[in-house]
C-alpha cells in the first residue's frame, strides 16, 4: 500500500524558513517523480513542485520561484520541501503526491494526509 | 496560466441521481486532465486522468469525457459516499492549474 506521511509543519512567523519532509513507503521511491500541492483554508488546490526521479530536473510555480527548494533522499524514501522567506499567503497545508508512472505525466496518482503550515506573526 | 473554470461550484442531487460537473479550459489542454475528489476534512483523491481514464480502484459509476477545451465528470447512481467536493485539474502546461471546485451535497 503506498503511504505518504508529510511532518515538519507549524507555525512560522512572516519571513522565516521551514522545511517539510514526506515519507514515503509501499511503494519504490526513486522510481517515481513526485511533488507538493497546496491548499489555502477553505480554498482551492495549487500545484507548488514537482522533482524528477533522480532530482535532476525540479519545476515550480512562479510564487515561490527562488524561494523554495525541492528535493529528493531516495536512499531515505522521503521528499522534502525548503521553504524560505515565507508570505501569509503561504499558509497552507501542504501535500506530498506521487506521480502515477516513472514519467513526469502531471497527475497526481498518490496524496499524503498533508501537513498544515501557519505564516503569522 | 491555463485557468481552469468549473461549473456549478455547488450542486445538490438526490441518491440514485446522475450528476455532471463541468471544466473548462481557458484555451485547448488537449486532453491533459484529471479530476479529484476530495471528502470533508481528508486529501483529494484522483479519479480520472487523461480526461476519461479511471484510477485504480475507482467505483465504475464515475466517468470522465470531454475534448479541447470542454471536460465533464458524471457520476451515475449517486451514493451517500459521494458527498464531497470535485476538482479539475489541467497538466497539458506548467502551471499546472486546478479548477476552483464543485461541492456535492445530498438533497
């Protein structure tokens, strides 16, 4: 069964980093690419990254370009998310999902159970 | 950005009842489309991608179709279990962009 267990979220005041982890098992990691969605309270999914099997190859959105880095352990099976200079509009929980083959296809096949980040001061 | 529009942002329909949610694409995606669904309180769940494709594990009873710029999902013989809110979603380009939702309640 493919499991995915995001932690490191909280509060964090306006301007300061965090970094996210997800923990992947059921399932071979470094075969899949993968990738972190949001989802603001009460609002809408947005597509944050995604990072290619090997970690060669990283996309993101146009927000949090030069802002945030993610990154890949497949010797550990966990994705991690950096995120650095936080708004208040970063506020969000944040989830980890798998891609549905070894190819970068856009869907995601797989969600964690998300992890809630508070940008407030 | 490719912005995705769906339509109704809530519905309420009866059990037993088919039930249609649309997207629309702001220019074609050629197909690139999935739908999620996702209940009160937990993370969203893919039912369809590639515009029709059924996820694994999916109940028969939802389908996707559609082409260019015009998608649907139809859920048949709605269930209690349904209840929740659906999302569209465009990878045909970065972004990668979802639709705003559609709420499904029972009437």
């Amino acid at each position: 069964e493919v499991q995915l267990v995001e932690s490191g979220g909280g509060l964090v005041q306006p301007g300061r980093s965090m970094k996210l982890s997800c923990a992947a098992s059921g399932f071979t990691f470094s075969s899949f690419p993968m990738a972190w969605v949001r989802q603001a309270p009460t609002k809408g999914l947005e597509w944050v990254a995604t990072i290619s099997t090997s970690g060669g190859s990283t996309y993101y959105r146009d927000s949090v370009k030069g802002r945030f880095t993610i990154s890949r352990d497949n010797a550990k099976s966990t994705l991690y998310l950096q995120m650095n200079s936080l708004r208040s509009e970063d506020t969000a929980t944040y989830y980890c999902t798998r891609d549905y083959s070894s190819y970068i296809y856009g869907w995601f096949a797989y969600w964690g159970q998300g992890t809630l980040v508070t940008v407030s001061s | 950005d490719i912005q995705m529009t769906q339509s109704p942002a809530s519905l309420s329909a009866s059990l037993g009842e088919t039930v249609t949610i649309e997207c629309r694409a702001s220019e074609d995606i050629y197909n690139g489309l999935a739908w999620y669904q996702q209940k009160p309180g937990k993370s969203p769940q893919l039912l369809i991608y590639n515009a029709n494709s059924l996820h694994t594990g999916v109940p028969s009873r939802f389908s996707g179709s559609g082409s260019g710029t015009q998608y649907s999902l139809k859920i048949n013989s709605l269930q209690s279990e349904d209840v929740a809110s659906y999302f569209c979603q465009q990878y045909y380009d970065y972004p990668w962009t979802f639709g705003g939702g559609t709420k499904l309640e029972l009437k």
